[in-house]
C-alpha cells in the first residue's frame, strides 16, 4: 500500500459519503443519475465476487463490503425512499449500451477464460464509463449543485490517483495490470473536462454551470 | 499460459 493508492481509497470513500449525506440531508436525490448508481452497483458485485473465494487483507475485506453495501444503499435511496425526488426525466441514458460492449469486450480481452475473471474484467471496463449517465445528466439539465459537484470530483480524482499508484507500483515493485490501467486512463480522460470546470468555476464559489 | 496477476487493489 503507497500514498497513491490510499487517498486514492479514501478519496472514493469520501464520494460515497457525500453522496449519502447529500441525498440524506436534503432528503432529495435530485441531480443524481440512478443509471450510474445501478452501474457501480454492478461494478462492486462483480468485481468483489472473489470475496467469496479469496482473502487478501482484512483492510481489502472491509472496503469491498462497505463499496459493495453502500451502492445498494444509494440505490435504494433513490429508487425507494426519495424516489418522489428522482429527475428521470433527465436520467434517460441506454444503459445497455454501455452494460453489453464491457461484457462482450471481457469476453474477448481478458487474462484468463474463467467466470470470476471475466466479471472482473468486465467490473474494471464498465467502471471506466459507468459515469456517462452521470455527465449526461448534468449536461442535459446543464448545472450541478455544488455538493454534487464534490461528489463528482472526489470520485473522478480517486482512479487519478490510482494512475499514480499503478505508476509507482511499476518503477518500485515492476507490477503493473494492463486491463485496470488502460481502463483507468479512459476513466481519467471522461472526467477531465468536468475537472476543468471543477477548478475553474466551483473553486471559485460558482455554481457549476455549462454554457447555453 | 499467462499468469493472472494478484487482485490486491480495490
């Protein structure tokens, strides 16, 4: 475990919590997309099935059951509890579209031909686009509230910070995971230009807003 | 055949 890889963690963490917080407090999920709510949903349950099959720390174990609990808890915020609340009239995304080419594409690149190892595989490519509903909600309705935008920035920064991990990891310990770091280039590149927007207006007080 | 490498990262 290296610094990288640690904020990285915690930086994931904290998005979840603003989140929760976020639709708890303002008993409201309004400006959330559920499509990517669901998606990381799917993510964690198949990327975390080797709970079942492998320990690796008791750190690891831990985290993949709090990623695991809290996405069905979000989803059951917003499609149960504050479901009045939920903008799907914005949440239009095809979720299919971006569920069938990551499990096709697992078949195909994988590292082994297994069902564990293609539902990570297919875990680690859905992760890298399961924010497109997400950003599509806000550009459709073209603002976030400020809180959202937090959200979004902490999420975004934690696979950044995991390039940096992967880098480390490679000069130091010559590991390095092809799949999960071209996935979380992709996954980088997709948030650049909320980051941008991040720096430059909600740093600066403003309200995240696109231009008409 | 090609080692599957250790799944340690989250």
């Amino acid at each position: 475990m290296n610094i990288f890889r640690l904020l990285g963690d915690l930086s994931h963490l904290l998005a979840i919590i603003i989140l929760l917080l976020k639709i708890w407090k303002s008993r409201s999920c309004a400006g959330i997309s559920g499509k990517s709510q669901i998606l990381f949903s799917v993510v964690y349950t198949t990327r975390y099935l080797d709970l079942l099959t492998t320990h690796v720390s008791p750190y690891n174990t831990v985290m993949k059951l709090v990623f695991i609990f809290t996405s069905y808890a979000t989803i059951y915020l917003m499609y149960v509890k504050f479901k009045a609340t939920y903008d799907h009239n914005h949440d239009t995304f095809r979720i299919e579209f971006l569920l069938i080419p990551t499990f096709i594409l697992a078949l195909l690149i994988n590292h082994e031909f297994t069902v564990l190892e293609v539902l990570w595989t297919f875990s680690i490519y859905l992760e890298s686009v399961a924010i497109l509903p997400q950003l599509f909600l806000v550009s459709k309705t073209r603002e976030a509230e400020s809180i959202t935008s937090h959200y979004l920035f902490a999420l975004g920064s934690y696979r950044a910070l995991y390039l940096l991990n992967w880098v480390y990891r490679y000069v130091v310990e010559s590991h390095y995971e092809l799949i999960a770091i071209i996935s979380g280039v992709v996954q980088t590149i997709l948030y650049c230009d909320f980051f941008y927007l991040y720096i430059t207006k909600v740093l600066k007080g403003k309200k995240l807003q696109l231009p008409a | 055949e090609e080692d599957v490498p250790a799944k340690d990262e989250l």
